[in-house]
C-alpha cells in the first residue's frame, strides 16, 4: 500500500482530499451539530444535485454549478428558516427533492454516453483528480480564512444571535455568511462522500468530538483528526476490498459515533 | 440629572391582529432604576423587544438617547431572557463575557488579550463567579448563568441596562444579591431597566416602578 501510495497519482490525490476535507469537518461540523443544523445541510447537499445536473447539460465543470445551486438554496433556507418556524421544514424538504429531481431531469436530457453520476451521488475518493483537489483546496482556504478571521464574531453570534444584535454585530451578515460556509463546504465534500452521504461525514466526526471534549476548539481539532481517520480507514478498505468509498466512509464514521456514545454512556455510569 | 434616557410616547404593538401593547407612553430619566412589573402576556418582553429595536413594526414614538436605538447600541447593556442562548454551546464563561466587548466595528484575527481576560474576571467576581472563567457556559446552574448574562452585560459598559426577568428561576438570597449588585450599578449613574415578577425586590430596590 505504501509503496503503490508514492507510485500511484489517484492515491496521493485521495490523500489530499481526505486531508482537506477532514479540516472542514473539524469547522463546520462542528458549527452544524451545534446549531442542529443538520435538516439544512442535508436540504443543501441534495439541493445541489440539480446544480450537477445543469453543469452536465450544459457542459460547464458540474462542481460550479452544484456550488452555485448550494449557495442560492443556502441563503433560501436561511431565509425561511428565520422567517416562519413551523413552514421551515417544508420548504427544506420541497428544495431537497426539487435539487433531486432536477438533477434527474438535466441529466435524462443528456444525449449520448451517461456521465458518472454515482460518483456525485456516493462520491469516489479514489476518482478524485488534480483539478478537484485544486477547487477543493481553494473552498478550505476561502472557508478556513473567513472562519478565523472572524472568529470570534462567529462564536459570539452563534451562541446568542439576540445579544450579538445589541452588541452592534450584523446578524444578517453573519448568519449568511455561515449559510455560504456551510453550503462551500458541502460542495467539497461531494467529491469524497457524495451528496447522499456528505451528512455523515458533517455530523458524526463532530458529534463524536462533542462528546469528548466542551471546548470548541478542542472540538474542531478533534473532529477533523476523526474525519481524517474515517476517510483514510475508508481510502484503505475501499482500496483494497474495492467496495464505493464513500459509503465504508460512512460505515466507520457511524461506527465509530455509536461505539463512542456506547463508552460515554459507560464511564458516566461508572462516575455517578 | 433629569435628562430622559427613554422616551416613548403613543406606542402600540400588534402580533397580526393581536394587540400586545396599546397606546403606551413613558420617560425614563438618567439614573433611575425601573421595574416594570405586570401579568403575564401584558406585553413586558415586547415593551422591552420593541425599545431595543427587535420588533420593528410598531406605531408612535421610541427614542433612546434621543435617537433609533440602533444608533446608540454601544450605549446598551442587555441582559435577555435565557431562553435565546445556546446554553450549551461549548465556550468558556470567560468567553461568553467577552462577546460583549466586540463590535460594532469588525476587526479582523480580533483576538482577547490577557487584558480582556483580566476585565473579564474582575466582572465576574462582581457577580459572585470568582473562578469561573474556564468552566464551559453548559456546566452553570441556572442562577449562574444569569449571573454570567449579566456581567456580560456589563462588560458592554452600558448607560443604561436592559434586564428581561433576570432573577427567574432564582432562589431568593441569590436573587437579592443580583438586585443589589444592580442598585450598586445604578448608584454609579447606570440607568436600569428591568422586567421582573418579584414585587417585593422591585419595591425594595428600583426608584421607579412602572405596572403595565
Ligand atoms: N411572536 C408573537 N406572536 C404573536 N403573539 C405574541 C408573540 N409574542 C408575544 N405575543 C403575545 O403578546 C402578548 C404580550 O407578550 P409578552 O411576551 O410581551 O408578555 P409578557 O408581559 O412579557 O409576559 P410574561 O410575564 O409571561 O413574560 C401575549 O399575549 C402574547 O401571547
Ligand atoms: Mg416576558
């Protein structure tokens, strides 16, 4: 295996991806289990199949459209959600399937050979290619800058959006800001889990963390080296046994929440 | 020292069709310490959410300084109810103190300097949190964390103090402390403007108390 990693481009690659995506675990996953947000990102994620789709018709790069889908649907959500509590939900779950069903639809528009969709849909670690890890690597600058740059400010507004207000911070800013992190970071996510299965790798590392640790620096450090880990277990298994990626990814990362969970549960036991 | 703080005259808020405040009008000068005190649903919270710019469709009159309170932000203090917190966001109480000291400029890599820190411990010991500043905000009882939104407050260096309810769901002795430590406040020129249910601390405290 190490020998094949240093002859092998596609491995190196998939190496880089699983680096890049783990940094973006550790930060916005951490920000999606601690808000709940994971019925939005989920509407993201799939809502961005339709952007997929378009990219293929129209025979534009896919990930620009599906960046620009993620986006627009991010901000709709963001929208909604602040507007009416209770129809919140309902217009997730409208643009959840609306993203799918377009993406059906543009891509049965397509004539000749059918691209590989299942790609996006279960995502291939091992088909990622140099031009992704460069999109790739440009989205973690863009969000890990604009995360740390602003820090603070983050943290404030999502622990109290009603205070941040007063304190003289835009809340409109910020939360729109983290609607286009979180919608960025689903997009690089895709190449490596897919959009169906881009949820467990946003929620389970950071959950798992959360249970470890109450600082939420220590939880961003700790969610990505898990995620670093469940891609790099799924790269090897997937190498190896040539089962889809994306989903040993998702099995490790699954696992791994419901053993931790399972000890969490034990020691605190033990301590009462 | 008669300078009015707050003025509002002829305010009405409506929820649809429902009205929650009708034809309201008060001042409250520099230096006063008002309890605003009435039944539920008479419309508290949304005096004070209408006052602080949350509510926007109102009709009448509110100005604080003499301006739209969204000018004089860095002039206010506000204490909400604990109901809008992430109470378990996993951030130090030292943290949570701090948030108050940013903005409204954005400064980018703003960081907390031990100097902040320092202010920061001094607030908290001002409320009777000696030693919390590493605790996460998710391990504070209930009455200490009010505590904690209050010395959040004042790490703003207010003028005047908005509080929504802060001592409920707090034992008496406690809560008698956080109104003296409020009255202390108010002795050094900070005007204070509290919701609250507990006429007895209202009436042995505030210099004003205003029933809705
Ligand atoms: N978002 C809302 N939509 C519709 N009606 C509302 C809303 N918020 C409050 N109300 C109504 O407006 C009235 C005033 O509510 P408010 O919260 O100001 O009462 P309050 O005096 O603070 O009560 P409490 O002592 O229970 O805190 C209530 O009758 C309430 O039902
Ligand atoms: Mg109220």
């Amino acid at each position: 295996m190490i020998k094949d990693f240093f002859q092998y481009e596609f491995l190196q690659n998939a190496f880089w991806a699983s680096l890049l995506s783990a940094i973006i675990c550790g930060v916005i996953g951490v920000i999606i289990s601690q808000k709940k947000l994971f019925m939005m990102a989920g509407g993201i994620a799939h809502t961005s199949y339709g952007g997929v789709g378009l990219g293929f018709l129209l025979g534009i790069e896919p990930m620009i459209t599906a960046t620009a889908f993620s986006v627009i649907s991010a901000l709709i959500i963001g929208r909604v959600r602040k507007k009416g509590g209770r129809n919140s939900d309902i217009i997730i779950a409208l643009l959840w399937s609306l993203g799918m069903a377009l993406g059906v639809v543009f891509t049965s528009l397509l004539k000749g050979y059918p691209p590989d969709i299942n790609a996006y849909l279960f995502g291939n670690i091992l088909a990622v290619k140099k031009s992704d890890i460069l999109i790739m690597a440009l989205f973690c600058l863009i969000i890990l800058i604009a995360f740390f740059m602003l820090y603070n400010y983050i943290i404030s507004f999502l622990f109290d959006e009603t205070f941040a207000l007063v304190s003289g911070i835009n809340p409109v800013f910020f939360e729109n800001l983290i609607l286009i992190l979180i919608a960025l970071s689903i997009i690089l996510l895709i190449r490596v889990v897919g959009i169906i299965l881009v949820m467990a790798l946003l929620s389970a590392p950071s959950a798992t963390a959360s249970l470890i640790c109450k600082n939420i620096k220590g939880q961003i450090i700790l969610s990505s080296v898990f995620s670093f880990a469940f891609c790099l277990i799924g790269l090897l298994i997937s190498y190896n046994f040539s089962v889809s990626s994306g989903a040993v990814i998702v099995f490790v990362a699954v696992i791994s929440y419901l053993i931790s969970l399972l000890l969490n549960k034990i020691i605190n036991r033990k301590n009462r | 020292m008669n300078e009015t703080v707050i003025s509002i005259k002829n305010l009405s808020v409506s929820y649809g069709k429902y009205d929650a405040i009708q034809n309201i009008s008060l001042d409250i000068k520099r230096g006063e310490f008002v309890c605003i005190i009435g039944a539920n649903g008479v419309g508290k919270t949304t005096l004070l959410h209408t006052v602080l710019g949350f509510i926007k469709q109102y009709s009448g009159e509110v100005k604080v300084l003499g301006k739209n309170v969204k000018r004089v932000y860095k002039h206010i203090g506000f204490v909400p109810q604990t109901e809008t917190c992430e109470k378990n966001f996993p951030i130090t109480v030292e943290k949570a103190v701090l948030t108050a000291t940013l903005g409204p400029k954005i400064i980018p890599f703003k960081y907390f300097s031990k100097n902040d820190c320092y202010k920061a411990s001094k607030l908290l010991e001002n409320v009777g949190l000696r030693g919390y500043e590493k605790r996460a905000v998710g391990e504070l009882s209930g009455g200490e964390f009010q505590r904690m939104l209050i010395a959040r407050a004042l790490a703003q260096n207010p003028e005047i103090l908005f509080l929504d309810e802060p001592t409920a769901n707090i034992d008496t002795e406690t809560a008698d402390k956080i109104f003296s430590i409020l009255s202390e406040l108010n002795k050094n020129s900070v005007t204070i403007v509290l919701v609250t249910h507990d006429l007895g601390l209202a009436k042995k405290y505030s210099t004003k108390i205003i029933n809705l």
